[in-house]
C-alpha cells in the first residue's frame, strides 16, 4: 500500500479529500512550484528533443482514471503522467 501525488493549483483552487483515507492507504501528497524561467528552459528542451524523457513516464491517466488508481483498481501501475486534456 502506499503513493503519492505532486499537485500544482492555482492559488485559489482547492480540492477535497478523505484525510482518514490518507492514513489508512499511507499516501503522499506533495506540492510542487514551478519557477517561471528555469520552466520555460525546461520546455524549450523538451520542444528540442535533446531530452529523453519516455523513460521516466511510468504510464499515463486520463483525468478520469485518477481515483480508479487512487482506489488500487488499476494494477502495475507505480507512477504516473495524469493527462488533464488532449
């Protein structure tokens, strides 16, 4: 049992979640910011393709397949890219 999740919101999002459900399946959440410049290097060398990123994409999730992997019914899977659109 176990995982984690980085979330990145804007400053007024907010989101809801089971605190007892945090303890219980001992999860992780972690927030993450992004700083503007060291950012926009970031995906100008991914734009590039000088950087091999692939290997450290475990699997990617639609949005909608989020608690289903949160819940443990998705198996094999570690860590993920949730995809928020196409």
């Amino acid at each position: 049992m176990g995982g984690g999740a980085i979330c990145r919101h804007a400053p007024d999002a907010s989101f809801a979640m089971n605190a007892y459900d945090i303890h219980r399946k001992q999860l992780t959440i972690q927030g993450s910011f992004i700083d503007l410049l060291s950012f926009s290097d970031a995906m100008a060398l991914l734009a590039s393709g000088k950087a091999d990123v692939e290997p450290l994409i475990g699997h990617v999730l639609g949005l909608e397949q989020v608690q289903d992997f949160l819940d443990g019914k998705i198996s094999g899977v570690s860590k993920v890219v949730v995809r928020i659109q196409d």
